[in-house]
C-alpha cells in the first residue's frame, strides 16, 4: 500500500502519513509514504504517483493498492480512476478518506487552485473530478467521509459512491460521525470504526 496525506497540494499532513503506514504494517501489508509533488500543476502529482507505482511493482509487489487522505485522496483516486495508465501503472485497489473527489463542487477551494490555477476551466475542473472518470474497469474502492466535514464536504464521496454505483464497481461507502477534518486514523473518536472497516475490507481482497 502506497500512503498518499492530504494537505491541499500545498503540504503533506504528517499524521496522514507514517502513522497510516504503522496502522498498514500491523495489519501485514507493506506499506510506505509517497510525499508526491505539491504546489505542482496538473498532471505533475498524477504522473509521481504512477511513477512510485511503477517502482513498487518493479521491486516486486505483485498488487499495489493507494490509501489516500484529502487531496491525497484525489491523487490516489486520480491515479486509480484516470485514463491513460500503463499496465504496470495501475492499482489494484483504492481507499479513500474524505477525499476531495469533485473539482466541481465549490470546495475544496484551495486544492483546486493548487493543482489547476486560480482560472482554471470547467473543462479542466471536469477532467480532474474523480466522480467523472470511473468507469467499469475501475478498481475496488473504499471511501469514507464524516458526516459534518465542512471543510470537503461529504457531498464529495456521495457524488464518487454513486459513479461507482452506476459503473457496478466493487466498493464500499462508509459516512461516520464527526465534523472535524483531516483526522487521519481519528484515534479516540468515533470515526475511528473506519480502521476496522478498512482492515475488514482490505482482508476480503
């Protein structure tokens, strides 16, 4: 599993990171941090996270999976759900923590002027929302949102459950409590319940 922090295309939030590849090797998996380009435009982090796959399958990894959180869930659901990747690019699997999944919907703001520039076109906003690129090849995904999160709201992973829906790709769609985002493994409160349902989910494939 290759673990992708959020941190909109600015940062990488550290607590979405090696604490999320500790949580991974405790439950067996491999599993490293990719800190792919920020402040980069389009398709920059797009093409670094298909290059870190290729170098992973290349060291040997038969199924490579992306865990991404915030806009490092849109980087993981973009490499996973765009168009356009080689072979030995391609995931395996995809799990997704309140990702920013539309660059349609009026936030989250600062994500979309980091990685398509302040007049970005709708064309360009269409292109990079995840919702509109999977299709029926797409792999298995689980996505998960708090109910309250104003900051990427959970319209976000209602509008990509409902593409995987329609596209009858294997996926799993989990909204727990809270408002607070950017909680990483959300220790303590009761989001928490998305770790076990992520272990639970990831032992089935």
């Amino acid at each position: 599993m290759i673990v992708l922090p959020g941190g909109g295309y600015r940062r990488h939030a550290p607590h979405e990171g090696e604490p999320v590849a500790r949580w991974l090797h405790g439950l067996g998996l491999a599993a490293s941090v990719f800190e792919y380009p920020v402040l980069t435009r389009h398709p920059g982090p797009l093409d670094a996270v298909r290059a870190e796959v290729r170098r992973v399958r290349e060291a040997g990894a038969a199924r490579v999976g992306l865990i991404g959180f915030s806009a490092g869930g849109h980087a993981a659901g973009m490499a996973a759900y765009a168009r356009g990747a080689a072979p030995e690019e391609r995931v395996d699997a995809v799990v997704l923590g309140y990702a920013v999944a539309s660059m349609l919907l009026p936030s989250h703001k600062g994500s979309r002027i980091n990685l398509l520039g302040e007049d970005a076109t709708w064309d360009a906003r269409r292109a990079t929302s995840l919702d509109l690129l999977v299709a029926s090849d797409s792999p298995p995904s689980f996505v998960w949102h708090t109910a309250g999160d104003a900051e990427v709201p959970v319209q976000h992973s209602y509008l990509l459950g409902m593409a995987l829906a329609g596209a009858r790709v294997p996926h799993e769609l989990h909204v727990l409590p809270g408002e607070v985002h950017g909680i990483g493994l959300a220790e303590g409160q009761p989001a928490a319940a998305w770790t076990e349902l992520c272990a639970a989910w990831l032992g089935r494939l």
